[in-house]
C-alpha cells in the first residue's frame, strides 16, 4: 500500500473513528510509513483515546475492524499512550502524521 493512500483513507474514517469507536489516528509508523512496503507488509496505524468519552477494548477491536474493511489490508493499531517512551522514541523517527 503507498503512503498517501492509507493516510487519504484513513482521514475520511477519523470523523466516523472518533464518533463510533472514540478514537483519533495519529499517523502512521514502519513500513508504509517509511514507503518501504512490501504486497505482504500491514499497516502500522497510532492512534489516541479521545477524552471525551471511556473507550473500551471493544471500541478499538471495532475500530480495527472498520479500518481493516475500508484499506483492504491487515493492520495494527497501537496506542500511543501505552508505547514506552524507549520506543515512542524509536517509532516518532518514522511516524507520519495524518494532520501533516
């Protein structure tokens, strides 16, 4: 998958991510990120809780599911909250932002 075309995806599924599943994409890490995709490579998606609602391990499997369906490839969402700070560190070398 290129680049442009899972963040152009995955803009016009925030408003319905964040409604349904209360959650906001950050960007994108790994592979398509860096366009370094293979045909078998997932897309590695961050995303954040919204505060202005409890989210729920449901909500980010829906979330998962709706993402899924609409880029037609397998995912992982990662919260971003939840990543170690060695890590975040690590991962924001290669994260692409969806608000540019």
């Amino acid at each position: 998958m290129l680049r442009a075309h899972a963040i152009d995806s995955l803009q016009l599924l925030q408003p319905d991510l964040a409604k349904e599943c209360g959650i906001q994409i950050i960007g994108l890490v790994g592979s398509v990120a860096r366009e370094q995709a293979k045909p078998e490579s997932d897309l590695d998606i961050v995303y954040d809780r919204l505060l202005t609602r409890r989210v729920t391990l449901m909500d980010i499997s829906r979330a998962s599911r709706l993402i899924a369906l609409k880029i037609g490839q397998e995912i992982d969402l990662i919260g971003w909250a939840a990543v170690k700070p060695h890590y975040r560190q690590f991962m924001s070398k290669d994260l692409v932002r969806l608000d540019g």
